[in-house]
C-alpha cells in the first residue's frame, strides 16, 4: 500500500462526529424575561438613552411634525433630509414650516455628494423598533430611506413609536421576523456619534451625526 493510499484509508476510517444541537435561542430569553409593560420599557430605553447624551421628546400622532419643525428653527436647521415617498415624510411636508427646506432623497448619490455632506443640515428617519435593554434603536435602511441619511448629516432626527419598543434584540428579531428578510444594513443605533483622542477627550460628530434626536410617538390608544 503506497502511503497515498494509506492516508485515503485512514482518512475514510475516521468517524465523523454528530454536530452538537443547537442551543435552545427562545428557552434561553423565556427564562429571562422582564415581562414589562410598554410604560416600563419606555423608562428604559429613555434612561439609556439620555445617558449618551441623546434628546428625546414625547409626541403624539398629532403633533410630532409640529414638534420637529420647532426643535429645527432652535437648533437654526434650514434643511432636513426626508425619504422618498414615506408616509412620515409626507406627512412633515403637510406641515407648515415655510423657513425649512425639506429634500427629497431621490438622485443617485453621485449626483449630488457635495450638497448631501455639505448643504444638509439634518435627516429624518423611521425607526423599525428599539430595544430596552441596551438603549439602541433599530434602523431598517431601505432604497426610499438609505443608510447614508444616518450617518452624514450632523443632526438626525429619529421617529419611533412607542409600540414598538422591545425588551431586548431577541423579542424584537421574532416579532418582525428578522429570519425572513435581513436587509443588507441593519443599523442599531445607541446614541450620537462619539470618538475618544489617546487622552480620552470626548468629542461628538467625528464618524456620523453629532447630535440624535428621537421624536418617541405615543399610539393612539395611549392618548388620554
């Protein structure tokens, strides 16, 4: 048997060891759950979030564009980036607010790089959900809202409602059946950018926008 062959022998000898089961992913979280209501997971994730540094304000349906246009005329924002054809962002061009320029997101990004990066002062995007446990908001980049609008102007305002506030990664991956369709980017985001120099000076806006604003929309039925 020449030694090629007594390699292959050994080789189809050596029993293949069963793969290990799987962890038990959902037994693991239902053991661990808080069992919170809305109520408490708001507290949370606004205590997380505030504690980073990230303005919050609770609106309602009824009066969050209204809000927006306010926080933009004290923060002297003369443009905001919206999607296109959103229904928020259609709902904040209903609005009055004639000494801000909203901009549509509609031209390939090469076309125009220099006003994106240079000309807009800030962007409003829709949040698919958060997450109490680590303070994190969860942004689902889509061809009507990229990623970009995220992470280039200095200020971002997020809408989230808050329904759809999750205890933790898990409880929100299951009720939006994250298994189904992952986007190619999704974005969990815990507060404004933030870097640190070599003597732990921090400093805001280096890598993304320097101020996050999250609009926390209350559902109807919460109204009293």
């Amino acid at each position: 048997m020449s030694a090629r062959e007594h390699i292959l022998s050994r080789l189809k000898q050596t029993q293949i060891p069963s793969a290990a089961p799987l962890p038990d992913v959902a037994a693991w979280f239902e053991g661990r759950q808080r069992n919170e209501n809305i109520s408490e997971r708001k507290a949370r994730l606004k205590a997380a979030l505030e504690a980073v540094h990230t303005e919050i304000h609770e609106v309602t349906p009824a009066n969050w564009t209204a809000t927006l246009v306010e926080l933009a005329k004290q923060k002297g924002i003369g443009q905001v980036l919206i999607g296109t054809d959103t229904p928020h962002g259609a709902q904040l061009q209903a609005t009055d607010c004639p000494d801000l320029k909203l901009i549509e997101y509609t031209q390939p990004i090469d076309t125009w790089r220099d006003l994106l990066f240079d000309g807009v002062d800030a962007a409003l995007t829709l949040a698919m959900g958060a997450v109490a446990e680590t303070g994190s908001l969860i942004l689902w980049p889509t061809p009507s809202e990229p990623r970009l609008m995220s992470l280039v102007p200095s200020v971002h305002f997020v809408l989230l409602d808050v329904d759809h506030i999750h205890s933790d990664l898990f409880s929100a991956m299951k009720a939006n059946h994250w298994e189904n369709a992952m986007p190619t980017n999704a974005l969990l985001i815990c507060g404004p950018s933030k870097t640190a120099d070599i003597q732990q000076t921090l400093a805001y806006g280096a890598h993304g926008p320097k101020e996050l604003v999250v609009l926390l929309r209350q559902s109807t039925g919460d109204l009293s």
